[in-house]
C-alpha cells in the first residue's frame, strides 16, 4: 500500500485507559513481517527496544538499546523512547497559557527537558491488549492535571505498526478536558548496524534551523541552511561534516543537537534519509511533524559512546510554547491531538 493510502486511511479511534488497569511490570511486544524485519516495544516510556533489519540475510540492529528491558529502568538517554508531554526544551520550565503562568520542573540546568524528571518515557504505558496482532501494538498513558506541572489530563495513546514492506509506523492521539500544550516524539538512536553514526550519510528536506544558545534554547531566529554545515540537502556523510566544521555552534556543542524545519512537502516525500554505505541500508523518514530535532548523540556515555547512534525527532518546533511566532503545541478539549512518524527501511 502506498504511502498515502495508509494516512488518509488512518480512522481514529483513542482508547482511554482505566485506573485499575495501570501497569506496573515490564512487557516486551514483539512485531514481526515475512520479510524477517522485527521490532521490539517495551511498555516502559512506549519504546523502541529494537529495531532487526536483515543484512546479507543476518538479522542486524539498527538501532541503539539495552540488552535487557529491566536496563530501561534507569536509562539516562532516552533510548527508543517516547517524549512529553512537551519534547525537548522549555526554557525556564516556564510557559503562559490563556494569562495564566504554569512552572514545570527542571531539569536540564535551568530547563525543563522532555515533559520533566518524571516524563513519558519513565512511565509504564498500558498495553491494549485488543491491539495486539502479530505486527502491531497500542500503548495507552493517561496523564493527569497537574502532571509535571501541566494543566489538564490527557490521555494519549501510541501505535505502533510494522508493514510488509519494511516501515514502522508510529501513530500519536491524544486529547485533553483542559487547554494544556503537547509535543511527542520518538528518540530511537539509528546506527544501522554500523559501530557508530558518523559513517552514516544523511540527506534532510530542510531549508531553515532554529539557532539556540548555549543551553540549546532556541533564540527565536530561524536561520537559512544554504552555505552553512546545516545544509543536508544533499546527502552529507555527518563524521566528515562534524570533523571538519568551521562552525562555532557546532564545535561547542560537539556536533549537531539542533532542531531543523522541514520544507512544506507532502507526506508520501520523505523529510530525511540515513545511509548505512556499508549496509547497504536506507532509513527513510515520513511525518506529519514540522520539524526534526537532530541529536548525533555527544552525551551518549557509560556502556555508550559519542555519536554511537543519531536520532532524528520528528516533532514540532523547540520551544513553540515560549516563541508565539513558531507553529502552537495548544491542544484545547474539542481538538485531537494526531501526528505520524514512518521508518522506512530499504
Ligand atoms: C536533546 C539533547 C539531549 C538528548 C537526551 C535530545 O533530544 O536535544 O540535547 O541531550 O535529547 O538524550
């Protein structure tokens, strides 16, 4: 089935889950296709555990994880996880909603990262079990007002699907009983079956990025790609690009952890493509998401290292909910949160 057949077929259905039936063990989903591609979600943080992909008819991980679900329980990076109920940074931890002033906890320096200490991806999702098949699975987490410190209770459920032909898809809904503010996403770290993701080639559909200072808070300006290290229009291998920059945000940050805006292109264009040359592989990347927020994953550390994998976060911009002039995370009761994320692999 092509590409847009599977979004406009997409009817909507949120599932709201019970207080009695929270979860508080792990389970591990395993979803499989005949063309030997397996993923696993565990329904700690609705993650990705793994992603196998065959190479020369060898199962290989493209992905970086632990290796036992119980690791997940106090993973730092957020592996394969799923952010919010804001992904990434809110400056301050501070933002105004309808006059009124909410603070959330911080923590990253003086900023709120991912939805708060206590955000999506360290959640127990409950698993529906009506959802399940043998290629697909939904998570359901409500969130109650107040959580982190964000108005109102969503409830919010996750799917996620893997095809015939090799693409995962990752669905969001949400909704809300008060205005409140949303922003998910996906923060598999890709390495394609290769030791690390600078030998990766990556090509984005980006013409604009947003600057940030040095806490990565966006400055509210956009800046042009075109002559800059930012320019991934054409596939770039990211070590060479990382080693030889010139630019100083890029060195101070040790590589790229900045949110990039994705031209206005339909659905069924991919937004980015990851290379494994090696491999052989290809990872294409579909959204509804404005943005992509690309991590090569400096702070990777402990049993990790550098840049042993990249992530590319589909979501909306960095910090809408204190720059009016960027595209709303407001989510108000009447309205349904839906966005899509494919990983296609070739
Ligand atoms: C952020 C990084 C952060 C990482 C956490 C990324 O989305 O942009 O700054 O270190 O998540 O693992």
């Amino acid at each position: 089935m092509a590409l847009a057949d599977k979004q406009s077929k997409w009817v909507l259905t949120l599932m709201i889950i019970e207080e009695t039936e929270l979860a508080t063990t792990l389970a591990t989903i395993i979803l499989t296709n005949d063309y030997g591609m397996s993923v696993e979600i565990i329904n700690f943080g609705a993650r990705i555990k793994s992603i196998k992909f065959p190479v020369n008819n060898i199962p290989t991980e493209m992905t970086l994880g632990y290796a036992s679900p119980e690791d997940y329980l106090t993973d730092d990076f957020y592996l394969g996880a799923t952010c919010g109920r804001v992904c990434n940074r809110i400056a301050g931890g501070k933002f105004e909603l309808a006059g009124q002033q909410y603070q959330l906890p911080v923590n990253d320096g003086e900023n709120c990262l991912h939805g708060g200490d206590n955000n999506f991806s360290r959640r127990y999702w409950q698993i529906d079990k009506k959802s399940l098949t043998s290629n697909s699975v939904t998570l359901l987490l409500m969130s109650v007002d107040g959580d982190q410190g964000f108005p109102g209770t969503v409830n919010i459920s996750v799917t996620y699907q893997l095809s015939k032909d090799n693409q995962l898809s990752i669905k969001y809904l949400g909704n809300t009983d008060l205005a409140t503010v949303m922003n998910l996403t996906n923060h598999a770290y890709f390495n394609l079956g290769e030791q690390d993701c600078q030998s990766l080639h990556l090509q984005m559909m980006s013409s604009t990025f947003l600057e940030t200072d040095a806490a990565n808070i966006p400055t509210g300006n956009i800046i042009p790609i075109a002559e800059t290290d930012y320019d991934f229009r054409e596939p770039v291998s990211i070590g060479k690009r990382q080693q030889n920059t010139k630019d100083e945000s890029l060195k101070a940050k040790q590589g790229y952890d900045h949110c990039f805006i994705l031209d206005n292109t339909a659905f069924e264009e991919s937004k980015a493509v990851l290379t494994s040359l090696e491999n052989q592989i290809s990872l294409s990347v579909y959204t509804d998401q404005p943005a992509i927020q690309l991590y090569t994953g400096f702070y990777l550390s402990g049993q990790f290292s550098p840049y042993q994998g990249l992530c590319l976060e589909a979501q909306n911009y960095t910090d809408a909910d204190n720059n009016k002039h960027f595209p709303s995370n407001v989510l108000k009761p009447n309205q349904q949160y839906q966005r899509q994320i494919i990983y296609a692999f070739e």
